[in-house]
C-alpha cells in the first residue's frame, strides 16, 4: 500500500532527491572526496561504517529537511542502519521529513551493443519485502547506455520496466534510471532513442501504475518534456552524472518541470576534516543551489 503522504511530496512538491546511495565499488571514491583517503581504514565493514557516519552526518545536518529536500536514496546497508537508535528510513520520513527510496540493483554486467544491463536480481522479492517493511516508499536502479545503439538501448529500458512491474507489484514506486554516459560523441542520438523506447514503455503500462524516472541531463534542453506530462510518470529527476555541481544546476535550470537527483554533486566540498558549522554551511549551500535550479521552471 502506497504511502499518500509520501506520495504526494514525491510528485508534487518542491525540492530534490538527494543520492545517498554509493555502493561497494564508488564507495571509496565518495570517502576519498569527503577526504577520508583508502590508508584511513581496512576492510568492509570499517569502510561501510565511515560511509553510514558521512551519510548520517549529511541526513542529520539542519538544512537536510523536507522543505528542500524532497527524498532521499539509501544504500541497502544504509536502510539496514540506524541514525540516533532510530531505523534510518523511519529518521528520513519521521524526524526530517524525507521520503525514503532504496537502491536494489546490483550492479552492471559487462557491455554488450554500447549499453550495460543490470545483473541479475534473484533476491529481489526478498528485498523489496524488507524495504516495505521499513517504510521505503520506492527504489532506485541503474544500467548505462555508452553509445546510442538502437538494440542495446531498447534493451536497456525493457529490462528497467520488467524489474520496474516487479517493484510496483510490492507497492513501491521504482525510479527507472537508464544513465547515458556524458561523454560520448553520440549523447544526443542516444537520448532520442532513449526517449522513444521509454516512452513506448510507459504507454504500455496499466492505467493505474506510475514510475519514476532518472535521467542524464539531456543535450537537447527540454527534451524529455514530454515524459515529464506522461500520466503514467509520477516525477522525472536527472543525475549528475559527472558534470560540475554550477554546470549540472545550469543545465537543469533549463529544463522545465525536472528536479534533480544528485550524488557527487551534492557532496562536492564537504569534508570529514570539518567542524560541524563548516560542514553545515557547506551543505545548505549546495542544498540551496540545487534547489533553486529545481525549482526554476
């Protein structure tokens, strides 16, 4: 049963997505940026635990709130977690007022026609069980699209919106996120295939079910305008994707009706050598761009 509430922040209400949801293989580049270099500590558990610290810290930070802050995206070791003895969803949408999404995917095969499908998911059920169980209101999934490839992209969003039925017959929304890759010399062809193969999928979709969609900032301003007015979309977002936090926000500014969903973006300049108040600062800064660039439509 699908949270109204929460339901009705995710579509409707200003702010953005905060990606917290760096996993095993980008998790020590988030630590190395929030200067905690790979010497600093040894092994998993010690690496996954400085990581929960850097993300507790930024979901406890006053400026982290629902008043721009509109959702958050967890790591499933993060939902796992507690903030204060307080299950960290149940902190998010309680204490802050953020709605709580979950990444599920695991990873990305090796590539095949210039995109990367998702790995195989066969504990999925049992995840999603224990997300909705924790208040999770959606999830989050990722594949990669490296040139544009007519076949490799159809399969890319085929298999998004197969996991993305799956999701929805749990009750949660699924943010379907087919990231292009920013610096290939065809992005833009990409993007209109993209464009094409999503939107055969969302009109094949039952009446009654939405998603959630997680794009690249596209080159061609307002391209996915048309998705944003879909009945079948509850909110279109964009990553970062490796563009400049000023650059992201610029391009984003210029793109009606998307807000954003920003990873390193969003963490850019903050640093575990930091007093409280500087790390605070920091971060309702970048929390305050990120929000003006929005909501600037």
């Amino acid at each position: 049963m699908i949270n109204a509430a929460m339901a009705e922040q995710a579509g409707k209400k200003d702010g953005f997505i905060a990606a917290l949801d760096q996993s095993g293989g980008s998790t020590p580049k988030a630590l190395r940026l929030y200067g905690i270099p790979e010497s600093e500590y040894s092994g998993d558990a010690e690496m996954y635990r400085l990581v929960h610290e850097m993300r507790a810290r930024i979901i406890k930070s006053p400026a982290f709130t629902g008043e721009k802050v509109m959702g958050a995206i967890l790591f499933e070791r993060t939902m796992d977690g507690e903030i204060d003895g307080t299950p960290t969803a149940e902190y998010l949408w309680k204490k802050r007022g953020v709605v709580p999404f979950l990444k599920v995917d695991k990873g990305l095969v090796d590539e095949a026609d210039g995109v990367q499908l998702m790995k195989a998911m066969p504990d999925l059920d049992a995840l999603l069980k224990r997300a909705v169980a924790k208040g999770i209101f959606g999830t989050k999934m990722r594949s990669v699209i490296n040139a544009a490839n007519p076949k490799g992209i159809a399969a890319v969003v085929k298999q998004q919106f197969e996991v993305g039925k799956q999701i929805l017959a749990h009750g949660l929304i699924p943010i379907i996120e087919p990231e292009v890759t920013i610096s290939i010399a065809d992005k833009a062809q990409a993007e209109e295939i993209l464009l094409a193969e999503i939107t055969k999928q969302l009109d094949a979709l039952p009446a009654d079910k939405q998603v959630m969609l997680k794009l690249t900032l596209p080159t061609k301003t307002n391209l996915y305008k048309s998705l944003v007015a879909h009945p079948r979309v509850m909110r279109v977002v964009a990553l970062s994707g490796g563009y400049s936090r000023d650059e992201a926000n610029k391009m984003l500014a210029a793109n009606d009706g998307i807000i954003a969903s920003f990873s390193r973006a969003l963490t850019e300049g903050l640093s575990a050598k930091q007093s409280d108040g500087e790390f605070d600062a920091t971060l309702a800064k970048a929390i305050d761009d990120i929000f003006q660039a929005s909501r600037a439509k």
